[in-house]
C-alpha cells in the first residue's frame, strides 16, 4: 500500500514535469530569443507587412480614417506611403519624422528589417 502511494507519487509528478517541459516548445521563437536571429526571408506583403501594419497602425491610418492623410490598410495605399518617403523614417524613428506608431512602443528591430526586406525586394504585392 505504502510503496503504490510513493509510485503513484512520482509518476504523477513525472507526468507534471514532463508536461511543464514540453508547453515551453508552444512558445515563439522571438518571444523567448528577442535578440536572436531574425528571419527576413520570404517575407510578403499579405504574411508580413500587412500583419504588422493591422495590429500596429491600421486603428488611426485606415481609408475611413487616414492620420495625417496616410492610409496603411491595403496594398496600394502603404506602397504610396513608403514612396511618399515618410513611412520607413518615422518607423525607424529617425531624426526629423514624427515616431511611429504615435502613443505606443517603437516596433521590434526584427518587424522593422522585415518591413525594409520588403520594401527593398521592390514592395512586391504577394
Ligand atoms: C494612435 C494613432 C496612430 C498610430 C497607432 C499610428 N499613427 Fe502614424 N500618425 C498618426 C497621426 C495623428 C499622424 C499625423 C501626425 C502629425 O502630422 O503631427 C501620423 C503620421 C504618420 C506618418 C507621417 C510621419 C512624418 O514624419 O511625416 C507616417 C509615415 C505614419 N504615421 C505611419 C505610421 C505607421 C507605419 C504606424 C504603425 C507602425 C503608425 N503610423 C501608427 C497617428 C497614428
């Protein structure tokens, strides 16, 4: 009786450790590496570009509501903002542009060479 219990025991947290082990791999990989590589490969506009435009800038720069006249919610509209030449500035945060996104963190350096892989592949509509 005694020695089911103890097995019992630990098998039981067996399992518990086994569990907490394997839910770190359902992690991102940039979440848990922030300074780690960043993939700027195969990077499209709809898997990209368009994402992080929508969770960061689409609120106040969309066709119904474009902040200072830019709209950022479809194709045509963010390649007329990059050439309109203030877009990647204000992302980097460069001297002389208005910081983007207005009232929230700078974008991570990886969204940022993301963005610019894009734009220097030729802003390809894919
Ligand atoms: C909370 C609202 C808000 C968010 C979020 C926001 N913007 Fe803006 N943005 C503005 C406003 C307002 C202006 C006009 C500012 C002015 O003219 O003083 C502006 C201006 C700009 C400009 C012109 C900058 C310049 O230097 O001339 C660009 C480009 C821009 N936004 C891009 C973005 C991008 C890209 C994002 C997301 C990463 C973003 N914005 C997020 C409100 C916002």
């Amino acid at each position: 009786m005694e020695h089911r219990t103890i097995r019992n025991l630990l098998l039981g947290s067996g399992m518990f450790i086994i569990w907490t082990l394997s839910s770190c791999y359902n992690d991102n990989y940039q979440t848990l590496y922030p300074s780690g590589p960043c993939d700027t490969t195969g990077v499209t506009f709809s898997a990209t570009v368009k994402p992080i435009l929508s969770t960061n800038c689409t609120g106040c720069h969309n066709s119904n509501f474009p902040s200072g006249s830019i709209a950022l919610d479809t194709y045509s509209s963010v390649v007329s903002a990059v050439k309109g030449g203030r877009f990647l500035g204000s992302i980097q945060q460069a001297p002389g542009y208005i910081p983007m996104p207005q009232g929230a963190g700078k974008l991570s350096d990886c969204d940022i060479s993301r963005i610019e892989a894009w734009i220097n592949k030729g802003m390809p509509n894919n």
